[in-house]
C-alpha cells in the first residue's frame, strides 16, 4: 500500500470518527444517565480532528513520517477501544473485554507522546 492510500484510510477513519462522535452526542442529550456516550463522543470528536492534523503534517514535512503514522494510527485505534467499550457498556451493561477504556486511554496517552517525538525527530521522507 502506498503511503497515500494510508493516509486516504486514515482520513476515511477519521471521518467515520466524527460521525460517530455526533451521533454519540445526541444520544446522550436525549438518554437519561448517559454521561458515557458523553465521553466517548468527545474522544472520538477531539481525536478525529487529531487523526486528520498528524495526516496533513506528516504530508506537509513537518513531523517523522514513521512515528507521525505510528500516533495517527495509535489515535484511530485507541479511540475506537475506549468510546466502544464506554458505547458498550451504556446499552449492554457489560464492556468489550476487561481494561478496554483503560488500554484504549493509554494507548492515546502514548500517541500523542508519538506525536511530539514526531515533531522533535528529523523529517524522512
């Protein structure tokens, strides 16, 4: 796969984000007790938004094209991880598996700690 095909899957993903993230939101506003969706809204929202800036600065130089791809693709993954489980848990009582939210919010933790180291390394292209 080329690079901009990944950064193309990426973008879609990043897109299926956002949508997620408002659908999440309006059930929340509508549901009782649904301060779960609430969360797991704003992650998707925030991270898709994070998805689409590593992808334009990783195509514009700015950051290590390697690492920058490792924080983008670690953003995409883990925001899945913590609004599923959080998602899951709101409608079926249960989580995806045990430590889902918790992984898929260290996992963000340590994309965006990519994501600087991205920026300090020298661009390669």
């Amino acid at each position: 796969m080329t690079r901009f095909g990944l950064f193309r899957i990426l973008i879609i993903l990043a897109g299926v984000m956002g949508v997620d993230g408002v659908l999440l939101a309006a059930a929340s506003a509508h549901q009782p007790d649904a301060t779960r969706l609430a969360s797991a809204s704003s992650m998707l929202l925030f991270h898709a938004t994070a998805v689409i800036g590593a992808v334009a600065l990783i195509e514009r130089g700015v950051i290590h094209l390697q690492i920058g791809l490792a924080a983008a693709i670690g953003f995409a993954v883990a925001s899945a991880l913590f609004a599923g489980d959080l998602t899951i848990r709101q409608y079926a009582g249960h989580g995806l598996f045990p430590m889902a939210a918790p992984t898929g919010g260290t996992l963000l933790i340590i994309s965006w700690l990519a994501l600087a180291v991205s920026a300090a390394w020298p661009r390669r292209g």
